[in-house]
C-alpha cells in the first residue's frame, strides 16, 4: 500500500484538503475522495475533455493532472460553475437550446465555455468551434453546442 500524500487547495471557492495516493488523478480525487461526480470520466486519456475543470484559470482534462498537483491552486470544477440553486447562464443556454443529451460530455463543455467566455465575451462561430474542438460528443453533434454557446456570450453581455 502506498503511503498517502496530503493536499490543501481551494475548489469552488471552498479551501479543501484531502490525502490521495501519488499515482491518483485529479478526477478520481474529485470523484472517488471528494464525492464531486459532476465531472465526468469519459475517455480517461485525455481526449474527450469530458473531464475538464480550470486550474487556476487554465483548461486542463483532470484524468491527466494528478491528484497531488493541486497543491495550493485554485480549482473549478462544474459544481462551481452555477451559484448556488441559480444556474449561470451559460447552463441555462445548453438547457434551452438541447444542447445536451447523455450528459458525460456537457460539464466538460460548460466548463471549457466558460473559460472561453471570461477570455473573449462576443466570440466568433469560428473561434467556440476552434476554442471547443478538445471537447467530444458523441450524442448531440455541435450545431446545438455552438448555438447554446453564442446565446450564453449574448446573455451575459447583457
């Protein structure tokens, strides 16, 4: 049995601390030691971004960070993403718009948009399928993803 390394960092606002085993991913951690299953495992390789999160501010698939690398950084995950019972109104765009269907690889998505959105608030079509193209689905297709994407950069101008 490996020895357990402890962890202090802040997810969600909320200073965390928690022991993992060296050779655990951020998303088992988040999963399996925090009880945080919004993110969801999808490919486990790094290729279908169902597992995205920020690390102090930057995308990262959290299948490839290990659980140890979240030493005091700053971490958002999609439980973090709405305030509250209120959803952010990017969510409320992937509901209205069906952009959603088995849902492993919407809080990647939402997730990943959000980032998108803090960087460039009125991007182009172009630019969500470019800043997007790290994200799979294999449900929806993109067209209603993109169209959830240009709603939530209007709605948040506003």
């Amino acid at each position: 049995m490996q020895s357990k390394t402890h962890v202090h960092t802040t997810i969600n606002g909320e200073e965390r601390d928690f022991l993992c085993e060296p050779r655990q991913s951020l998303l088992e951690v988040l999963r399996d030691n925090l009880n945080m299953t919004g993110t969801k495992e999808g490919c486990n390789d790094g290729n279908c971004g169902s597992c995205t999160v920020t690390i102090d501010g930057r995308l990262v698939t959290s299948c490839l960070v290990l659980g140890v690398e979240a030493e005091g950084r700053k971490i958002t995950t999609i439980e973090g993403i709405a305030n509250g019972n209120q959803m952010h109104p990017i969510q409320k765009a992937f509901l209205e718009n069906a952009a959603l269907q088995c849902g492993i690889c919407t809080p990647g998505f939402i997730v990943a948009t959000k980032t998108l959105l803090e960087k460039e608030p009125n991007p182009t079509e172009e630019r969500i399928r470019f800043f997007l193209s790290n994200n799979l689905c294999r449900c929806t297709g993109y067209d209603k993803i993109i169209k959830a994407v240009q709603q939530a950069a209007k709605e948040m101008q506003a």
